[in-house]
C-alpha cells in the first residue's frame, strides 16, 4: 500500500480541499469537523482507487461473478483474497466515520462502503482491471462495517460515569 501513496497525496488531497471548501460553505455555525479526518478519507479513497483500479494490467477479462462465497474456502489464495478485502476496507469505514457524522451508524457505514465498492466493480469491468465479483462487494461491506464499529467503540460517549 505504500507504494500507491504519492498518488494517492496528489489525487486524495485536492479532492479533499474541494470537500472541506464545500463543507464551509455549506454547513455554517454547526459544529465543526476534524480537517484531518476529511483529508484523511479523501487519501484513503484515492488510495483504493489506485489499488483497485491503477495496480493492475488494463484489457483483463470482463468476467461478472455474482454467485455468493463462490471464492471463499477455496484454496489460501482465495481466502487471502477474501481477507485482503475485508482489510482494504476497515480503514475506509473508520475514516469515513471520523469524517462524516451521518456515517456514524453501522448500517449507513455499510451501506456506504458497498456503494463505493459497486462503484468500484463497475469501473473495473468497464476497464477491464478486474473482475466484478460480488463476493468483493460483501467483503468490502463488511471490512466497512469493522471499520465504523471499531470507530464507534474508540470514540463512543461516556454516559452516567
């Protein structure tokens, strides 16, 4: 992953300028938010991005696999491959928790990480990076879903101490 952050900086951190500009101008006299943390997802996104898409040969098979755990428990490279997304995306659940606060509930977290992960498969076919397999859009959801939990238990409010 360290080999993708230079671009990752210099994708992540204009788009995320771009947002906090907006978030200035949209949001006046609520609370502010972290400037860090929104950079942060920005350089996160970016760097998925480039792992996803960037890392791998153009003109690869348009193969669409949408049988469920079709790649789970086959053999340790498929299941490193399961892993790998869980992975790639628990920083991007946390991150963007930290960063968004309607991202703060499990299942909008989720539900974004699969978004962003669709989103992700798309481009993919289309370019032919990769294959769209919908086992990666349950295990990005998931690594989504650890990401905002994990958050929710760092950062969670102390009631009644």
């Amino acid at each position: 992953m360290v080999r993708f952050l230079p671009g990752a900086l210099l994708i992540g951190l204009p788009v995320s300028a771009a947002v906090l500009w907006v978030k200035r101008k949209v949001v006046r006299g609520g609370k502010k938010v972290l400037d860090i943390s929104v950079s942060a997802f920005c350089v996160y996104f970016a760097v998925i991005i480039l792992i996803t898409l960037l890392s791998r040969e153009s003109g690869g098979s348009k193969v669409v696999d949408l049988q469920l755990f079709s790649t789970w428990g086959i053999n340790r490279r498929n299941n490193a491959l399961v892993a790998e997304n869980v992975l790639l995306f628990i920083p991007y659940g946390f991150l963007s928790s930290a960063a968004f606060r309607g991202m703060r509930n499990i299942l909008s977290c989720t539900a974004f990480g699969a978004a962003t992960s669709v989103g992700v498969e798309c481009l993919q076919l289309v370019t032919g990076r990769g294959f769209f397999q919908l086992d990666d859009i349950l295990t990005n959801a998931m690594g989504a879903m650890l990401g905002c939990m994990a958050y929710l238990l760092l950062f969670r409010k102390k009631t009644g101490d």
